[in-house]
C-alpha cells in the first residue's frame, strides 16, 4: 500500500503536506484535483510545490473532472427523459454541490486500497467526523493544528495567496474554487472590494445562468447593487 496525500494547495492541505516532509513521513504520492475554477494564486503554488516534490522524488499525479466545468454548468442534460429536464447543475454550491462530490469520488477512487493523508484541522470536528472512513489518516487533527496554525505554517515557509495584490486569506475564509457559491456575503463584499478580476468572471456565469447566487433570492447583478449602495453611502458618510 503506498501513502498519497490530497492536496488542494489551499492552507491546511498545503501545511499537511509540508509538515509530512520536514517530520519524515512515509510519502509516496501528492494527488490534486483540478478543477478548472480555481484561484491562480492555487496554481502558483502547485508549480512551486512540484518542483520540491521532484527533487525528493515524491510522485505528482493531477486528476481532471469527466467533463469541463463550464459544460457541467450550463450544457449538460441533467434528470435526462423526466418532466424536469434540463441542461446544466448552475452554480456548484449548497445542496447542490454537484463539482465537490464529483471532486471527492475521483479522489478516493484514484486512493482506494492505499493510505489517504487528508488535510483537515483540529478545529474541524464535523468534517473529521464525516471523513473518518476506509484508510484515510488526518495528521493535522494528530498534531493537533487549527486552521490558524495551518496558515501560520504555511506564511513561515513564504507561502501566500495573492491576487490583485492582496492575500487572499486576509479577506476569505476559504481559498476554494473562485465560483463557489458557498462563498459568505462577506467574502462576495470583498470580491467585489478588491478582487475585480474574480467578481467580474462571476458576473460572466451569472449572466448564463437564471439561478441565484446566494439564498435562492440573490443574483450576482443583485449582490452588486447592495455592495455598491453600501459603498456610496460609506463614502457619503465620510464627506459630511
């Protein structure tokens, strides 16, 4: 059985992963899924984590979903021959959370019958829960690590998510994919704020799509509306 450890190159896995080489343990294999949709800055990293992961001849195998994401999105027959049918998920979030599972399935099948290291933090305790199944092994829950100190590993190393000049843990909870629409109205505030290049590609989805955002109640063009009013009146306030 070899040892292989999912990496998705956001703060806890990337910490996991740093941490299962300085401390010497058994590693064979990094897997990372791609999905399409992810934020450049998780590329960067990937590309930087590769060539550490050659020089200590420690395999990198990328996994790449059945079909584009986009496709997924809009054009896919979905509920094929019932009353309902129609094309494409939309947006990849809440109970409809149509390109995580996916994402988990191809994992664990790419893992099955091998030790899985899985990145999530001390502070995790549901999903730990959740995920406590077949040969998966939770080192960061044994060293017991919060997702600060998984971020705090990774800074220590020079390891950070920028975009548009600002780092991305600074105003998100979460570096998943860019489209999620898991994303809180706090971090869409501050995708609207300071990441234009993400809310603008948001805005893009949006206009393919008839489904909210958010809620079942906001759309995209809706959120923008209540950001930009927010921020008028920010500055109205501070001009009196």
């Amino acid at each position: 059985m070899k040892y292989i450890a999912s990496i998705s190159f956001g703060k806890d896995s990337l910490c996991m992963l740093l941490k299962l080489i300085d401390l010497g343990y058994p590693l064979d294999e990094v897997v990372f899924y791609d999905t399409g949709m992810e934020f450049q800055a998780i590329y960067d990293i990937r590309d930087r984590i590769k060539e550490i992961l050659e020089e200590k001849n420690i395999k990198f195998t990328e996994l790449k979903p059945k079909c584009n994401f986009e496709y997924c999105m809009f054009e896919k027959p979905v509920k094929v021959g019932k009353p309902n049918e129609h094309k494409g998920y939309s947006w990849c979030g809440g109970r409809c959370r149509w390109g995580t599972m996916e994402k988990i399935r191809a994992i664990e099948e790419y893992c099955k019958g091998n030790y899985e290291y899985v990145g999530i933090a001390i502070d995790e305790p549901k999903r730990l829960e959740k995920e406590r199944k077949g040969n998966k092994i939770f080192p960061l829950a044994e060293w017991n690590m919060t997702e600060k100190d998984c971020l705090n590993y990774c800074y220590s190393y020079g390891f950070k998510w920028e975009e548009d000049g600002v780092e991305l843990y600074t105003i998100l909870d979460r570096v998943s994919c860019w489209c999620c629409a898991n994303k809180n109205l706090k971090e869409l505030e501050n995708y609207y704020l300071y990441l234009p290049t993400y809310w603008n590609k948001l805005k893009q989805l949006q206009s393919r799509t008839d489904r909210p955002f958010k809620y079942n109640k906001y759309t995209i063009f809706d959120l923008e509306e209540k950001f930009k009013e927010k921020t008028d009146g920010k500055m109205r306030k501070a001009s009196n």
